[in-house]
C-alpha cells in the first residue's frame, strides 16, 4: 500500500455511499457513528479529552498538547490538514511517518472491510470513523499517557465522540454548518452538547452566548457531570497585541498567571489559551507554569491569523463563514491596518457570500479565488451574485494568480479561504 491508496482508504466507504445521498441530508440521517463504536470503544482506554465548538477547536487541542508535553507524552488528532494528511496525528507536536501511517491503515483495513462488505451501499463509515480508530491504533502502539481528539462538524453524530472520553472541551458555538447540524443556534448547540456522555469527571466550555450556554448546562445537569465555565471559573485578562504575537494573563480560580506569550494573533486566541490552560491544570495540578510559558510560546498553528511575509504584509486564515470575520477584523484593527486586499477562497457551498460581505468595507479590491483540490467546487457565479447585491469582486483562477494582482495594490493583503486554499498558499510560499 503506497501513502496515497492509504489516504484513499479513509474516503473509500464514504465515496461510495456519496452517489445514493442527498446533498441536503442531515447527519441525522447520513452519519452513523454506531458503525464503527465497538472498534472505537474496544481501542480506547488511555485518558483522553474529546475537543468540540465552531471554530478554534484544532487551536486549543494543539495548546493543551503543548502544555502536557511538561509532563506527559501526547496524541493529538486534529482535521482538516493544511499540507500533508499525516498532519492529522502527532506524538509530541510530530506529525505521524508516512511509513506509520500507512502500516496503521493497512492493520485496520481489514475490519473496516468486514464493516463496509456488511451494510447498504447509500451508507457509509465515516472518514473521521476511520481517523479515530488509526489514531488510537497508533496512539497506543506508542503508549501515549493523555490523547485529545478533536471532533469534526459536530458531535452527536460524530464517531470521534464515541471514543471513552474523561474530560470534554466545549470552544465557542456559533451558527455554522447549517446544511448538516440544524437551521438554529440552538440546534447546533444541542448537537455539539453531545460531547457530554455522562462519563466525565470534568467538562470545560468556552465563552458562549447565553442560549448556548443554558444548552450546555442542561445536558451536564442531566449527567451530573461537573461544568467550568469562561469568565466564572476562568478567564483571560490584560490582553494586548505585541510583535511576538499576543500577551496576556490568566486567571483560574482567582490564581493568577501572568505575560503569557503565544505567537498567534488575535484577542480569540489569548481567550483559546485561557479555556486551555484551565483545562491543562486540572489534569496536571499545580503545572510547572514556566515550562507551561516556554511551551506556548513554542506555538506552531498554520493558517490561524498567521503572517507568511512582510513586504508587503500578508496574512493567512482558514475562515470559512461571516461569524470568524469578527476576530480578524478586530485583529487589524489593533495592528492599525483600516484599508485592505482581501482574497477569498471559499467553496460555493459554503459561506463565502457571508465573509465578503463582512471584509468589504474594510476592502480596497475582493479577489476571489480557488484552490487545486479537484473535491471543491469555486465557481465564477460568485462574482455574479456578489455584484447582484452591489459588490464588485475579481475572479482569479489559481491562488498565485491571486496573489499576483492583491500584490499590485501596494496594501496590506488578508487571504481567508477553506484548507485547501491555504495549503496552496504555503506551497506558493
């Protein structure tokens, strides 16, 4: 088996069923992590935290990796990739071999099979069902003492939530994915409050708006599973912007932690940190907070605000919908950056008319743009749709393309698009 019939592997069973599907179907209806549970509950049994939200949920997995490591050897499963599939598993902030990989896959292979030989074929195993037993099979293989997994789109019907999880993590909820987890905030919220099973000791949410946050607090009343919360039980204070990135403080339980530096920009992330933190000291105890600093500040988390040149300035971020613009506005708002290129990349099915809206005041020209992966479609009707509401784009046909012209402008430039977009990008660079 090559690396690339290992990645194929992963989609096999869901590329199949695809055809017999309904572009609009819930995950209620498509998804069924029951498939793969017993597999995923007879390979679990390491300590472990499951990683939720709607954004920011890969930045605190791979904080809470970070600040382990003073103690402890690390799995981390994070997704989507930037560049390479193996960036999905690490041991200690290192990706898995291509040679691991692919021996994992092909040691799993044969129980997929039987699975996927037994069922309709408008069904399917889900990847992430297929990602979370080869994390496990590889993150036991190398006896880790604590693995995070980070969830897919939601939770409650997501396989990853099916591993023996001790602790659940809860990043902001907002309304994205609509297609697949529910029409409402709330409805997202209920699908994602799944990460609650009953079997933790311990369950921490981000800051969440109040009809969210009640959601949270039923389902962990309901389990009698205890609940800490952002901005009661710990917080990020005296955030402010710095040329090494962000700095701050925390406080957790009025135990203040102070300068902490990470090179990530934005206010989000101070708060990322905080909701990580807090999580880290109730596994470690009184954690060796110098350790804790130098750790954090080793931060690598590509694609998140993150600056890839200076002449002229450009930044890169993977946001998909209108409710991430928030952050990155408010981020070059503290670098004292009002007036803009903004290129785009962002499938037709997604939110792409959401995020120029929100980036055009702030544009001098919107450059849209699509990414190498044949999987995604970016089509020029998005220029036509944006100028029937009055916004004028330019359509490029190749990320370099893009770059090129946002370049002529002679201003800061911001590029926000899907993963694909941004591998791309890095690969241009």
């Amino acid at each position: 088996m090559t690396k690339s019939e290992a990645e194929d592997f992963v989609y096999k069973s869901y590329l199949k069923a695809a055809k017999y599907q309904e572009y609009n179907q819930k995950d209620s209806e498509k998804r069924h992590p029951e498939l793969t549970k017993k597999l995923i509950r007879e390979k679990a049994g390491t300590p472990c935290t499951v990683v939720t939200g709607s954004k920011g949920k890969g930045s605190v997995a791979n904080m809470i990796s970070q600040i382990l490591q003073t103690k402890y050897k690390v799995g981390l499963m994070t997704s989507p990739h930037i560049s390479d599939f193996c960036e999905r598993f690490k041991i200690n902030g290192k990706n898995i071999s291509d040679e691991a990989f692919i021996k994992y896959i092909s040691l799993i292979q044969p129980e997929i099979d039987k699975i996927d030989s037994e069922i309709p074929e408008n069904i399917c195993i889900s990847p992430m069902g297929i990602q979370t037993l080869l994390g496990l099979e590889y993150f036991n293989a190398e006896n880790t003492d604590f693995n995070i997994f980070e969830c897919g789109k939601g939770a409650k019907f997501d396989d990853v939530n099916n591993i023996l999880h001790q602790y659940a993590i809860i990043n902001s909820i907002f309304l994205e994915h609509t297609r697949e987890l529910g029409g409402t905030l709330e409805a997202i919220a209920e699908d994602k409050a799944h990460v609650i099973t009953g079997e933790q000791k311990c369950v921490f949410t981000a800051e969440q708006r109040a009809s969210v946050l009640a959601i949270i607090q039923k389902r962990a009343e309901e389990y009698k599973v205890p609940l800490k919360i952002y901005g009661r039980d710990f917080s990020a204070k005296n955030i402010r912007f710095t040329n090494q990135g962000m700095c701050f403080d925390v406080d957790i339980g009025g135990q203040i932690y102070t300068d902490i530096v990470i090179p990530l920009l934005g206010i989000h992330q101070a708060k990322n940190c905080a909701l990580a933190m807090a999580f880290c000291k109730e596994i470690l105890g009184d954690f060796d907070f110098l350790a804790v600093k130098k750790k954090l500040a080793e931060l690598n988390w590509p694609g998140r605000m993150e600056i890839i040149a200076k002449d002229p300035l450009i930044i890169l971020d993977a946001c998909i919908n209108s409710a991430s613009c928030k952050n990155i506005k408010e981020t070059l708002k503290f670098m004292n950056i009002d007036k803009i290129t903004c290129v785009i990349g962002i499938p037709d099915d997604k939110d792409y008319a959401g995020v120029i809206r929100e980036m055009n005041s702030l544009s001098n020209n919107i450059i849209l743009t699509k990414s190498n992966n044949p999987h995604y479609v970016f089509t020029e009707k998005q220029c036509k749709k944006m100028t029937e509401e009055g916004i004028e784009t330019i359509w490029t046909n190749s990320v370099e393309e893009a770059i090129e012209k946002a370049k002529n402008d002679l201003l800061p430039v911001v590029i926000l698009g899907t993963t694909s977009v941004i591998s791309d990008v890095k690969l241009f660079y």
